[in-house]
C-alpha cells in the first residue's frame, strides 16, 4: 500500500501547486497588464525494486502567457498602454531593471514617476523619470513626455523626458516573485523605437475569468479522487492487518 499512497499523495500535492497558480491568476483576473502563469503536469516513472509499473505527476510553471489583454479606454492622461508587442521598463524593488505591461502610472509628492505598484518609471536617461510641476501633461506615442510647467503661457511647453520601452524576444524574458518581468541571462534591454503606446489607455489582464473558473472545478475534482485512492489504500492496509491477526 506504500506506493499507493506515495502516488496519491505527489499527485495531490503537485495538484494543490496547480490551484495555487490557477487562484493567483483568478486573483489578478482585473490586474493592469497582468500576463496569465501557465503550467503542465509531467509523468514521471517510479523507480525502485520490483517492476515499474507506477509512474507519479510533476506539475511544472512553463512561464506566463505575453498575449496582450484588451484596451480599456479611461481618458486619463497618466494612463498609457504598450501598442501591441513591448513593455515599459521600470525599476524594481531590487533597483534593477524589469519590464511590465502595467500602465497605470502616478506622480509621488517628490515628482517621481511610478506605476501604480510603486516601481520608478525609467527614462531613455537611464534613470527614473522625475516630472516638475505642471498645469498640463501630454505622453506621445513615442512615450515622450511633455508639460506645460506651472504658472507658464500655453505655449510654453518643455520635453521632460522619454519612457523607455523595450522589445526583447518574448523567449527570452521570464516573470518573477514581484510580478515584473526580467530578462533571463540578467541583462538590461536597450530602448527600441519600434515599440509606441497608446494615451488614456488600459490595458487589462489577459487571463480568462471562465477558463480559469472551470480549470478550479477540474483542479478540485481531481484533488478528491486521490483523497479518495488515499482512502481506499487505508481501508486495504487496515483489512490486510485484520487478516494477519486471524492468521
């Protein structure tokens, strides 16, 4: 019966990583730019004596779906999105450079540029964007940004600087613990012109609210089955010990 129960068990427990992912997702479902983690479920043979006839489930991340999520318009001008593939480059916790989606930015007492979580918005100066006081503010597709300082004519406009978008390859950038994406060898990724954005634009997270229901449902059910193989090894090992006492 040790096998058995070795066997629910890792497939109960690799299933529980798979709702913990699939919850996380559902969590972020309405997360500015938001990209969906994704997994797979491996089946890998018992090793040990006697024949191999078992084999146990290892549920792995394979990384996070980089599909664009949808554009919601707010008319906000602090709010951009990315206009199709690229992210924003900002600076993490860790004061390195990451990429996001997320384009919800605000301006701290101090004048810094940030997302809505917080992380400095880096400029094409290679450093955090800091935005003077202003009357009007305007972001370009080309992510320049422009103000009308305070107490100023109409026409007195001023370049303050230029959001730093970046194009890696998709393949090349992996999300981590913060929900800010990094290039995998550790490297920062140059400005790329290509890349433009959008003004009073959101966009939304790319996860899909039904798929992810259903995948809970199926998640679940599977999780009873092997309580219930858990449950039905315990009875056979208990009779077993019975017929032993008998003999």
């Amino acid at each position: 019966m040790d096998r058995v129960l070795y066997l629910a068990s890792s497939a109960g427990k690799e299933i529980m990583f798979a709702q913990t992912q699939n919850a996380n997702n559902l969590a972020n479902a309405n997360t500015v730019g938001f990209k969906e983690d994704l997994a797979y479920a491996q089946s890998l043979p018992v090793y040990g004596p006697g024949h191999d006839s078992r084999t146990y489930s290892l549920t792995k991340g394979i990384g996070s779906d980089v599909t664009a999520g949808a554009l919601m318009n707010t008319g906000r001008d602090l709010d951009v999105a990315i206009n199709g593939k690229g992210w924003f480059a900002v600076q993490g916790m860790d004061g390195k450079e990451a990429y996001t989606r997320a384009g919800d930015l605000r301006i701290t007492p101090a004048g810094m540029l940030t997302t809505a979580a917080g992380h400095p918005v880096i400029g094409n100066s290679g450093g955090p964007v800091t935005i003077p006081p202003y009357e009007k503010l305007d972001i370009g597709a080309d992510g320049t940004i422009t103000i009308r300082p305070l107490g100023q004519a109409a026409s007195a406009l001023a370049v303050v600087d230029r959001i730093k978008m970046v194009l890696p390859d998709e393949a090349d950038v992996s999300k981590g613990e913060d929900g800010l994406f990094r290039r995998n060898d550790g490297t920062t990724a140059v400005a790329d012109g290509r890349v433009g954005l959008v003004s009073g634009m959101l966009e939304s997270s790319n996860v899909n609210v039904v798929d992810s229901m259903v995948n809970m449902m199926s998640l679940a059910k599977k999780f009873e089955m092997q309580i219930k193989v858990m449950e039905s090894a315990n009875q056979l090992d208990t009779a077993s010990q019975q017929i032993m006492k008998l003999s």
